[in-house]
C-alpha cells in the first residue's frame, strides 16, 4: 500500500467542509441531498436518526464492494472519508453555528451546493470517497465515459424524488435538486483542476524562430507537428505550447513580433501534468 499522509490530511479537510455544509444548510434549513447522504437525512427528518450514526451503518456493506474493486489504497482512504464525515457531523451538530438564511433559500440552495461540492471534490481529488454513492459513482466512472459529477447526480434524483414524496415539500425539493446540481457542476469542476491553463496551436512560416523565442523568454517547451494544409497540400510544421493564463499576453507578443501573420488558436486546458507545472527540471513534484 501507498497510503500518502498529504491525501488524508486533505480528505478530513474535504470531510469537514462536506460535514459543515450538510449540517449548516441542509440540516438547519430542512433540505434533503442524494445518495446515501440523502438517505441519511431522510431518517433524520422522519424519526430524528443521527446522521452520524446512520451514515457508518449504511455503508458497512459498501465497504466490501470498494475493497474488492477498488483496492486497498482506495479502500483506506475511503475509510478515513466515511469515518471523518461521521465524526465532523457529529461535532457540527453539538456546535452549530445559526446561519439566519431561513428567508432566501436561494442562497442556502447555492452554499449547499458550493460547500457539499468543494467537500467532495476535495475528497474525490485525492482519492477518497465518502462510501455509499460515492464508491459507485468512482466505479462508473473507472468503466465509463460518465464523469463522477453525473454518475451522483442520477443517483441522487432518484433519492431526492423519494424524499420529495416523504418529507419535503414541493418547493423544497426544487431547491434540493437547485443545490445538488450546483454541488455536481462544483466536483466535477475540482476533479478536472481548478488551475486552468492555455493550449496554443501555432501555424507560421516562421514556427522556428517563435519555438525558439518561446523556450528562451518564456522557459517553456513546445512541440512540433507535422501538419499538412488541406487546400493548398502545403507541408508546415505546427507548434503546441501549454502556458499558464498570465503567459497568454506574453506568449502573443511573442508571436506578433516574430510573425504578425500567424495563425494562432487557443484552448483551455483544465489539467496539467508535467514539467514546469506538476513537476520540476529534475522530474521531481513541485508541490511535495
């Protein structure tokens, strides 16, 4: 096993706010959630079952499921998740703090969704999980093109409509499905890298003198295509360089000054891994 001290430290983080969210938003202002969780807060609401409680029981069995599919680094981590979900819930609920939002749920429905998002994405991102819908949407998204993000928010319709004909009004559950779609958008946001940075296709007649100027002025790598004009059946090479956003206007100048003519195209890249973003010179992680 593998088990990172980082990763776990970051789970409880990601538990902590998940936890913060459920009880300060959900809990206080009478709002149901998906999967498990949701389940969770429908024995609450009905017989006043602590979710704490009910969150480690439901998901003995699906413990199981995520040690046999998921390995043991996965299933650790899964357990640190599960276990400091019950255990920040249970410490939110003896220190709550009053929000006063009873007023605007439109805003408790967006800070439900943010801070159940960012929880999760957090826990996700470092490969946790909170068990229950949690494991069978990282499987999915293992076997499928479903993101994780997605996978929940099936789920979760499914336990939000059992809710809406249990517990919650009709109004109510709108603005559950408003938080849970809003919490999905927010995961798959983290999951796929809150860092954005640029892709650029460069085409010139100069692509080696800009190569060249990009590498020394800027310190960064580029590659070099082979492409081919479909109209004109011209051979030209094509240079792809990732840059940080506030390289952009740097990487243009650049450009504009060794060839005004070329033709530029930009896309964003919301991961990077690699020299000179994850890792360093020595192919050492920057962030280790």
């Amino acid at each position: 096993m593998n088990i990172r001290v980082k990763n776990i430290v970051f789970i409880l983080l990601g538990a902590a706010i998940f936890s913060f969210g459920l009880v300060h938003f959900n809990m206080q202002h009478n709002l149901g959630e998906g999967g498990f969780t949701g389940i969770t807060l429908l024995l609450f609401f009905l017989w006043n079952l602590d979710p704490a409680i009910t969150n480690i029981v439901l998901n003995i069995p699906v413990f199981f499921i995520g040690w046999k599919i998921l390995g043991k680094n996965a299933f650790i981590y899964t357990m640190v998740g599960t276990l400091s979900v019950s255990l920040f819930l249970w410490v939110f609920q003896i220190y709550q703090i009053p929000i006063g939002l009873e007023h605007d749920m439109t805003l408790v429905a967006l800070f439900a969704g943010v801070f159940i998002g960012v929880g999760l994405g957090i826990i996700f991102r470092f490969g946790g999980t909170t068990g229950g819908v949690d494991i069978i949407a990282r499987i999915i998204n293992k076997y499928t093109s479903w993101s994780m993000g997605r996978a929940m928010f099936a789920f979760d319709f499914l336990v939000i409509l059992t809710s809406i004909f249990t517990f919650l009004n009709l109004a109510q559950g709108m603005y559950t499905l408003v938080a849970v779609f809003i919490g999905a958008r927010v995961i798959d946001f983290i999951q796929e890298g809150a860092y954005a940075a640029k892709g650029a296709f460069i085409i010139s007649n100069h692509s080696e003198e800009i190569a060249d100027q990009i590498m020394k002025k800027m310190d960064r790598g580029v590659t070099v295509l082979n492409g081919q004009g479909s109209f004109s059946k011209e051979k030209r090479n094509v240079l792809y360089c990732v840059v940080a956003r506030n390289e952009i206007v740097r990487m243009k100048n650049i450009i504009n000054q060794t060839d005004p003519s070329a033709f530029v195209s930009l896309t964003t890249v919301h991961e990077v891994m690699g020299e000179g973003f994850t890792l360093d010179e020595n192919k050492k992680p920057l962030n280790d």
